[in-house]
C-alpha cells in the first residue's frame, strides 16, 4: 500500500497558513468565522485540501472585497 506524503488531504492551520503565506491567526479566524470550511480534532482546526483548492481557485471567497460604490 502505497501512501501518498506529498500532499495530505488534510492540513493543519500551520500548513494552511504556510502555503496561503499569510499568519495562523489569520487562518483559525477565517476556520472560526466559517470563511474557510474547517472542522475541529480536540482543540485543533483542520482543513480538507480539496476545500482550500476551492476556495484558492475562486470557487469560494475568503474575505470578500469591499463593495464599492455605485458611481451614477
């Protein structure tokens, strides 16, 4: 059986946040809030890598941009 290390199917916050290259705070507030689709392993927030390839190709939105204002 053969296990394929390369890329986990679930990450921890510390892997999220390394390769989004933004802090771990940032990532256990966006798994808190329910920005990034997350779940709980005792006090741990994990991450499946198929949500967060999701939401990195655009399919889903962390921090949504400011609306802006209608010029008329």
């Amino acid at each position: 059986m053969s296990a394929d290390f390369a890329q986990p199917p679930i990450l921890t916050v510390s892997e999220v946040a390394r390769y989004l290259r933004v802090s771990e705070t940032t990532v256990w507030r966006w798994c808190s809030s329910g920005k990034l689709p997350a779940f709980r392993i005792g006090r741990s927030w994990r991450v499946r890598q198929h949500d967060l390839n999701t939401l990195v190709c655009g399919q889903g939105v962390v921090d949504p941009p400011p609306a802006s204002p209608n010029p008329s």
